[in-house]
C-alpha cells in the first residue's frame, strides 16, 4: 500500500516538472493606464533570470513555462505578477507607482499626493535605512536628504547628535527639528539637567528602531511645516512606521552580526623613542647649557634622565590609544509579522540590537517591540500605534573640556609612549593621572550607565461621512523613563578616591500627551476642481520631573560592589518638576485645477504656557503655489519631459523650545540657611518674552526626463526675527542670565538633487544620485551695538552664528624657533609676543557645502552599493590642542611635532622649538589649531544576493537573501586637519575626540 501511495506521489510530481518544463512562446503588450505603450519594461519569469525588455510599441515576446509567471516592471510603476496560467497572449496595464513618480507626502496630520504637494520636503524610504549599522536612523539621513546636516563628535553607539535642516535658525533657544511618528509629535530632547558638558546624552531617536520604519519625510519649507506652528521653525522630520500590507501573512527575520574597528584618521601619536629625544631637547632648550647635573639631578644627560624618570629600558613603546580600543561586537536581530486580514491590518515586531562601542567602557543595548493595527468597518476606521524600547547605554564623559574617567582623556594626555600598562605584578600602574583602563575596570572602575524606556501609544478613530467627509480624533500618548546612574571609583577615580567612591543617581521622566482632533473634506467635482480642507485642534500637556540621590563610602567598592545601594553614606537628595501646555486651532486648504495649478494655504493659532502673559498667543501661516508644466498642452505627451512643476512658498513659524519657566519669576529650594528653609531667585520675570518668528520663503523646480532622470532645485530665505537669547545680567540681580528677544539670524541657500535609473535592461538595473546643499547662516540683528565675544568665537552682525574670531598664526620664526602671529588685524607683518597680536575673522565652523552621492545596481540577485558624503568650506578648533599632542606639557606629543619642532639642525621646521612650560605661548588659542573641515567619505558599501526563488520556495521561504556591509569606510580629509574626525559638534570645536569606528556586518534577510 505504501509502495503503491509513493509511486503515485512520484507520478504526480514527475507530471507536473513536465508541465512546468513545457515552455511557450508569450507575446503580449505593455500599456500604462491610458493605453500608452510602456517601451523598455523588463518582463522576468519569476524565479528565474531570464526575462526580456518591451519594444517601443510596448510589445514582447517570451519563452516561459504554461504555468509560470511574468513578474513586470518599469521605473515609475508598480510592479505587477501576471499568472501565465496556459495563455499565449498576456497584455499588462501597468498602474504609477506611489512610491516613485506620484510619492505621498506624509506631514503627521495627513497625507498629499506629491504631484499636488506645494512645499519642499525630502522623503527617504526603508532600504536607506536599512543600508546602515548606527543605532540612531537619523545618522542613515546625512548625505541622503539635501540640507539635512548631523553633527555629532563621537562614534560612540546612541550618543545624542544635533540636527540642522537647513541651517542653525536660532541663536540660544532651540535648534532641533520637531520629530513626528505617525502623526504623533514626541519627545525628542536630551537629559542634560544631570550633566550638562558631558556630550553623552541618550539620543532619543536610538530608542526607535530603524527596521520598524517605512518611511522618513524631512519637512523643510513654510508650505509643509506651518501647520505645526510653533513648533516648526526648525523643520519637521516625519516617521511612518510599518503597517499591515494588502496580502498573506508574511514573516520576516533579519539577522546581522559583525565588528566594530578604528576608522582611518589623521592622530599618529609619537613613540616612545620619538616622546623621549623630544622630552630630552625640551628640556636641553628650557636649561641652555646645563646638565641635570647643574639642577642637583645625578644625571650627565637629558636622555638618561628621562629614561630613568619614566622607568623606561629604552627599547619598549607603549601604544595606550590601542590598549583602550578594540574589535567590539556587533549583533542586531529583527522579527516582524504583517500582513492583512479582511478589512484589518496587522504588523507586529521585536528586535534586539547589541553593540560594543569603539572604546572600552561604551556600548548599547536595546531591546524594542512594536504593534500596528488598523481595521475598516464600513463608514469607520480605527487603529492603534504602540512601541515600547528599553536601552541600556554604558559610556564616559565626553566633555570637551576633558574628564578624569575618560579612557581617551587619560590616555592622550595621562600617559605617554614612555609609560607602561602594568608594573611587574600584573597591576595597573598609578602616575600623575589615573589609570586609562583602571577608570573603566569591568569590576572596580567607575560606571555611566544610562538606562531608558520609552512607550509610544498612538490610538485614533476616523468616521467617513461620505462626499469625502471625516472626522478623525487621534490620542498620542509618549512617555519617557531614564535612569542615568554615575559612580565614580573608590579605586581609581580621583572624583571618587577621596570619599570611598560616590554614586548619583539620576531619575527622570518625561511625558507628552497630545490630542488632536481633525474634520477633513476631500472632493472633486467636475473632473476638474479639487478641494481638500482640514480644521484642526489640538490640545498637548507635557510633564517633567526628576529625582537625584547621592551616596559615598563604599565599603566592598574594592569587591566590585558599586550599586548605589551598598553606599555607607548619603548625601543631599533633590526633586524638580515642571509642565507646559500647549493650545492649538488650524486650517489647512487646498486646491487643484485641471491636475495643473495648485494653492495650499494654512494657518494656526497656538497659545503656549512658556511665554508671558503678555504674549501667550501667536499666530502662523503659510501660502503656497505650484505649477504643473507638463500638464499643459504643449508638454502633456512630451517623450522627454515627462514631468516639469514651479513652486513657491512664503510664510511663518515659530519657536517655543525654551525652559518651560523662563519667562516667570522663578525660585529654588534648598538653599537654608542655620536649620531653615531657604528659596533664592533662579530667574527674572519677563511677561514680554514672545515668539521667535521665523519667516520662511522657497521657490524650487521639479524637472524628470523620460521618467528615468529626476532633478530637484530649490532657493530658500529664513530669516528668524525675535530671536530668544540669554543674555548675561549683573550678579547683584540674583541670577546669572534672563532669556530675551534680542535680534535676528538667517539662513539663504540653495539645494539641488538628482535621481536617476542609468539602466534598466531585462535582469540589469543601475540607479544613481546626489544631492548638493549651499547654506549660507548670518546674524542679521543684536539688540546691542556690541558683539557678543569669547575667547576664539564671536557672535556679531553680519558674520556667521558659529564664527572663529582669533589671533592668526603665521608660522615659526626660523631664527629662533619662537612662534609668531600677525600683528595687525589685516596685512602680513607679524609679532612673536602673542598679546600684542590682534584677532582676526579666520572663518566658521558652518560648511558652505554638504551633500551625498551614490549607486547602486542589481544583476541577477546580485546587489551593490555605495554611498558618499561630503562637506567642504567648514572649519574646525581643536580647543584641546595644548593637551592632545601639541602640548609643552611632557604629555605624549604628535609623531609631526616630535619629528619636525624647530632645533638648531632643524631650522625650516613646521613647529616651533618644544619647551617645557611654553615660554612663548606657542599653545594659546589661535589659528594655529584651526583646520579646514572639509571631507569626502565613503558611508557605506554594502553586496548582497538574492537565491532564486525557484530555490527557496521549495524551502516555503519566499525571499533569502545574503549580504555583507561596510559603515563608514574611508574618510579623505583636509591635508592640514589632525585628529580622529573632522565630524564635529555645532561649535567646531573638538577636544580629547573619540575615535571615528568603521562597522563590518554580514547578515541574511528571510521572509516568509
């Protein structure tokens, strides 16, 4: 029986391989849907390589199985599957693709249709995100969306990184983009009430995860971000996360594995032969003629006391910026399930991501889930968006100032070539400074662990009433818990030796809830006429609060015990809470003619708790026209032109982002005085402060050619008026500042973007692109006649937010190895006495340009890409120049000036002579330190392949594909910059940098 069953099994199987074997001959049309033929679509069998490409007629003809299918395709159109299902004729009307040549425009309250959208936004879809191994999508946007420029400082994995869409348009308040997931504006500010200067603040935005996302909309002009009023000054970046698709259940597994490992960069430090003869001369230059001897030192020579001050044996070199990084371990893994049953969407999805950072003592780890539902039931549709995200983030301060538990701190400027890792026990070995991997001992060392979750709820209901009438009410729920917990060792730590270690614990939570409520009108009439209006209104309440308690004398610290709740004993705790509110009304109209000629209009009215009495209310709105040229007669069926729009916007929005008490007459406890309870000032009413207006103008163009080459260009002019600034105030006051509007700053530029699909033949696709962004930021207004100076910047009408204003270097006078400035504030004669030297403009920390470029291309499974960034006309200041290898302080020199300081056998020298102390100020600020900015890197290269699904699906895998990616591969840098990256913070300023780290990946994609 058995026998029998299986023979039959055999017979059925073998029939159908030879009714699949069975090729014949297809022929059909491909046609858009106006009947238009569609010439050069690739027609593929699926799961093979073989296909063929449409004839100008749109015709083809194909060898295939009777029971096979087509799989259609053509830029600009959806991609179809056309069953064979025995036919020998199969005509296919291909549909615009939504997501190419007609994209939808997501803003948060609603989406337009991208060929009626009147504003200048950027969208980038998810295999841009994809492409990249950083917790943090917003880094996957740098190069990739014209204007958008990240400025982040450190390598290290979910360290916060600002972020300018189009230009800093603030002088003091805030400066970040308002951040909007699925329709729901969030929390998107960093914790820095705990530590100010450290520049290792939790980024929010690592909390969500990249594989949840569909798209990324980067709203930029008035058109597009007025609606948000004044909220928006700064530009919106919308997230759509990933929702239920049309079809069967599908499961997707992404795994990724790899490494971590130092990037290439300009900071060769000496050895230790290099450090010891620089050591000796300096110390031959500071005492001319003397012997150790002579100084009551039983030494005949400099090089022999050296040797012997260091315990040096003359021939070991110890490399301590290698002994604190390593090959850290990168693992992210991704599953979701989606799919759509009747009228109801599903997707849901867990990730986990684990990644070590470049140097010890940095990583993150982030576990992260996701729910997305929505279903239709006749007039009504509701929904739900919820996420939750737990990080655990493990790093050290990273303050440009410099840090005793930092391990690149002590290693630049703790340590030397000279100095080696361990004594003869095997024990870290105590100097003048801690111990570069002591401070960060596994078990001993101190800790600054930063711990959040985040909750996102996002529930909504829409009723249709029919004419295009709705109603829809959306609740947005974001609420952010973080624990940041410091511990300084009782070990190693000078800020924890003398008490036996001190833990803080920091906690914090941030809450904002928005309800929005929304009644649209969408209709058409008369084939011809367009309306879409929607009047809004929107209630959103934030909360903050946080809790500080400290502990010291640790008594088991040297055990490893170093959790807050093993302290001996405790010191002063503290509580803080603040809430704002925010009150909105808006409209937002649209109109379209003939699918030609498009008007938007918005307007919003917002009243905000954070600003006086006087000025709560303010309002903002927003024109816009476009034009649609090819939609007339004289281009309408144009072969070439296929789509040619102008548009243009003007309008206003603000700015909010201050402390949310900065306009009330503000006290503080605590502050007792013998036994009672005392309140000081910690600010000064001003009922006057007001909004900060920015005034917002684009013109731009949209031009494609045979639907394959897409360019983009735009003009914009920002100009930001009532510009909030804190401004110093006399101490006699009771406080230090007193934010105020003060002045105007702008921004003027021009972006320009090209996409284009090279090649499109049969299995061979190529694409490429690049985007170009010129930006030009001026303080146009002070309240004051007088600049606001500081040591090497300075902040003074018309002249760039972030200038450089110093004392000019003009190089090494070659008679005595002294060093020397320009005189005068212009001209060329120069001085070696560094006072009387006069500042000078040197240039400012702002790029003139940025942008990206890339390609990518597909053959047969086979997947390529690579993408570029760039920036050029920026400056940088290596304010930690004197400490972090030019010093004259013994500390581990530069390879450049341990082998090319000025000497009597080295007189065309590029350093001036080292001389311990610096006599001659050879390491005060100046231009000296300043480098050029400019850098092309390679962001990303990453090789896939993709098994044929004839293989697979036998496997009842639909899609397996294989790849490996490179991040951050090659950096080409200025000629005259030294350090690890000319990526630096907002200021220009860099300082004890972490190095740059390149992430190697392979990984494999499963659906299901």
């Amino acid at each position: 029986m058995v026998r029998k069953i299986l023979l039959t099994l055999i017979a059925v199987l073998g029939l159908c391989a030879y009714g699949f074997a069975q090729n014949r001959q297809v022929t059909g049309k491909v046609a858009d849907a106006q009947g238009k033929p569609v010439a050069g679509a690739t027609i593929m069998i699926d799961g093979t390589s073989t296909g063929t490409t449409s004839a100008a007629d749109g015709r083809f003809s194909i060898s295939a199985p009777a029971n096979g299918t087509l799989v259609i395709s053509f830029i600009g159109f959806e991609t179809q599957s056309v069953a064979i299902s025995g036919k020998t004729t199969v005509n296919v009307t291909l549909v615009e693709d939504a997501h190419a040549i007609d994209d939808v425009v997501v803003t948060g309250y609603g989406v337009q249709r991208k060929a009626s959208f009147t504003g200048a936004a950027s969208i980038v879809g998810d295999d841009v995100l994809a492409k990249r191994t950083d917790a943090n999508f917003v880094k996957s946007l740098e190069g990739s969306v014209p204007g958008l420029q990240m400025n982040n400082s450190t390598s290290s994995p979910g360290v916060w990184g600002s972020v300018y869409v189009r230009g800093r348009g603030s002088l003091s308040s805030g400066t970040q983009p308002l951040y909007v997931i699925d329709g729901m504006p969030v929390n998107s500010d960093i914790e820095d009430n705990f530590d100010s200067s450290g520049n290792i603040w939790f980024d929010p935005m690592a909390s969500v995860n990249p594989a949840d996302i569909e798209s990324v909309t980067v709203l930029k002009d008035a058109a597009a971000t007025a609606i948000y009023g004044s909220r928006a000054a700064n530009g919106v970046i919308v997230i759509t996360t990933k929702k239920g698709a049309q079809g069967n259940f599908n499961l997707n597994v992404d795994i990724k594995q790899g490494f971590v490992s130092m990037a290439n960069n300009n900071m060769e430090l000496a050895n230790a032969q290099e450090t010891a003869k620089l050591f000796a001369g300096g110390y031959s230059a500071a005492y001319p003629g003397m012997k150790p001897s002579d100084l009551g030192v039983p030494f005949d020579n400099w090089d022999d006391y050296i040797a012997a001050d260091y315990g040096w044996d003359g021939k070991s070199s110890y490399d301590w910026i290698d002994a604190i990084t390593r090959h850290g371990y990168y693992q992210d893994y991704n599953l979701s399930a989606s799919g759509r049953v009747g009228q109801t969407g599903y997707y849901a999805s867990m990730g986990y991501l684990n990644t070590d950072g470049l140097v010890i003592g940095s990583d993150l780890e982030r576990f992260s889930g996701r729910v997305n539902l929505d279903s239709k039931f006749k007039f009504l549709t509701l929904g739900v968006n919820s996420s939750y995200s737990y990080s655990i983030q493990n790093g050290f301060s990273q303050s440009t100032a410099g840090s005793m538990n930092s391990p690149v701190t002590l290693a630049i400027s703790g340590r030397t070539a000279l100095d080696p890792f361990y004594d003869e026990n095997g024990d870290y070995l105590e100097g003048n400074y801690p111990h570069p991997l002591a401070v960060v001992d596994s078990k001993t060392g101190s800790l600054y662990r930063t711990k959040v979750q985040t909750v996102n709820a996002n529930p909504y209901l829409q009723v249709d009433f029919g004419k295009g009438i709705y109603a829809k009410t959306t609740l947005g729920v974001n609420i952010t818990d973080q624990n940041i917990y410091t511990y300084y060792s009782a070990l190693y730590d000078p800020n924890g030796v003398d008490s036996n270690g001190l833990g803080t614990d920091f906690t914090s939570k941030t809450s904002v809830i928005t309800w929005t409520n929304v009644l649209g009108w969408n209709y058409t009439f008369n084939e011809k006429h367009a309306v879409n209006l929607m009047l809004g209104q929107e209630m959103q309440r934030k909360f903050y609060n946080y809790s500080v308690l400290e502990g010291t004398d640790f008594p088991f610290a040297g055990e490893g015990m170093r959790d807050l709740s093993t302290a001996g004993s405790w010191n002063d705790s503290a509580y803080y809470k603040s809430e704002a509110t925010l009150a909105s009304y808006f409209v937002d109209a649209h109109y379209a003619y003939d699918d030609k000629y498009y008007v938007s209009g918005s307007f919003r009215r917002d009243g905000s708790s954070v600003f006086g009495s006087d000025n709560r209310w303010g309002n903002f709105w927003s024109v816009g026209a476009k034009w649609r040229i090819t939609g007339e007669e004289f281009l309408k069926d144009n072969e070439i032109v296929t789509n040619a729009a102008l548009r243009l916007s003007y309008g206003t929005v603000g700015n909010q982002d201050i402390s949310w008490y900065q306009a009330r007459s503000f006290y503080v406890a605590g502050y007792n005085y013998n036994s009672t309870p005392g309140m000081i000032p910690s600010g000064v009413s001003n009922q006057k402060l007001t909004w900060e207006v920015a005034k917002k103008f684009d013109v731009g163009f949209d031009l494609s050619f045979i639907n394959r080459i897409h360019l983009t260009f735009d003009y914009y002019n920002e100009e930001t008026s009532e510009a909030l600034y804190e401004v110093p105030l006399s101490m006699t006051s009771g406080t230090t500042t007193m934010m105020q509007n003060i002045g105007t700053i702008r921004n003027r530029g021009i972006e320009f973007s090209v996409n284009a699909a090279v090649m499109q033949k049969r299995d061979f696709r190529w694409n490429a692109y690049a985007n170009v962004t010129y930006n030009q930021n001026r303080v146009v207004k002070l309240a004051t006649d007088d600049p606001i100076e500081t040591d090497f910047q300075i902040i003074e009408e018309g002249r760039p937010y972030r200038q450089f204003y110093m004392k000019e270097y003009a190089g090494v006078d070659y008679d005595t190895g002294k060093p020397l400035w320009y005189l005068n504030e212009s001209g060329d004669e120069t001085t070696g006495d560094y006072n009387a030297a006069a500042k000078r403009y040197v240039g400012s920390a702002d790029p003139k340009v940025l942008g990206g470029f890339g390609t990518s291309v597909n053959w047969k499974g086979l997947d390529f890409n690579i993408d570029f960034t760039y920036r050029l006309g920026g400056k940088v200041y290596n304010y930690g120049a004197p400490f972090t290898g030019y010093g004259m302080s013994l500390m581990s020199p530069l390879r450049e000036v341990a082998v090319d300081s000025w000497t009597e056998d080295n007189k065309g020298a590029k350093h001036p002579q080292y001389i311990p102390g610096d006599p001659y100020n050879a390491t005060k600020d100046s231009s000296r330190f300043l480098y050029s900015g400019n850098y092309l890197k390679i962001g990303n290269i990453t090789l896939g392949y993709t098994l044929p699904a004839k293989w697979t699906k036998k496997a009842f895998i639909q899609k397996l594909r294989v790849y490996v990616s490179l991040d951050n591969v090659y950096t080409v840098m200025a000629d005259d910059f030294v350090g690890y990256t000319p990526e630096t913070f907002t200021s220009g300023i860099m300082a004890w940098q972490s190095p740059a780290n390149r992430t190697f990946t392979g990984g494999i994609q499963l659906t299901f």
